[in-house]
C-alpha cells in the first residue's frame, strides 16, 4: 500500500508505517518467546499501542491524499487486530487471577 506514496516520503511516513505494522506481529512473537503469561500480556499491551499507531498513520496517510483506496479496510483490519489483541490480554488476566 505505501508504494504508491510519493518518493519523498520513502524515509518518512511511508518508514513509519511500516515499522508500525510490522512491530504488531514482532512484538507478539516476542512476548510468546518470554517466560509466563505476564510478559506475553506486556508485549501484546506493545503491539497494540503499535496498532493504534498504525491506525493514525493510516488516517493521516488520507488526510494527506497518499491514501483513498482501501483505506477504511485497512483501518477495519487494524482495529479487528486491535480487538484480538485485546480478548487475548483479557484471557491472560483471566489465566493469571485463577493461578
């Protein structure tokens, strides 16, 4: 999606947003590779604030005019992450209180 933004953005936005997306998955696979379930709550708390940040990258990308196509699926997309992420932090309280 962000190859079609313009050149001058290549180490700006465009850098930004990928980093972004990418550090959701990275972080929950980080928390997976830790010790208990507290840790994989912390990192998956990481990997949303990344979701909340993709999801205003994405809004700004359109308020820009780099992003039209697909936006609101991609926005869709991101807070249904948003949402998994959420139940999986609320299972894992859940986990931890019963212990």
């Amino acid at each position: 999606m962000t190859e079609s933004f313009p050149p001058e953005e290549r180490y700006g936005l465009t850098a930004q947003l990928r980093r972004a997306a990418i550090s959701i998955p990275t972080n929950i696979a980080e928390g997976c590779g830790r010790t208990g379930g507290v840790e994989l709550a912390r990192f998956c708390g990481i990997a949303m604030g990344s979701a909340s940040e993709v999801e205003y990258l994405l809004y700004l990308s359109k308020e820009l005019g780099f992003l039209s196509a697909g936006y609101e699926s991609l926005v869709t997309a991101t807070q249904e992450v948003s949402r998994m992420l959420a139940g999986l932090m609320r299972s894992l309280r859940t986990a931890r209180t019963k212990t």
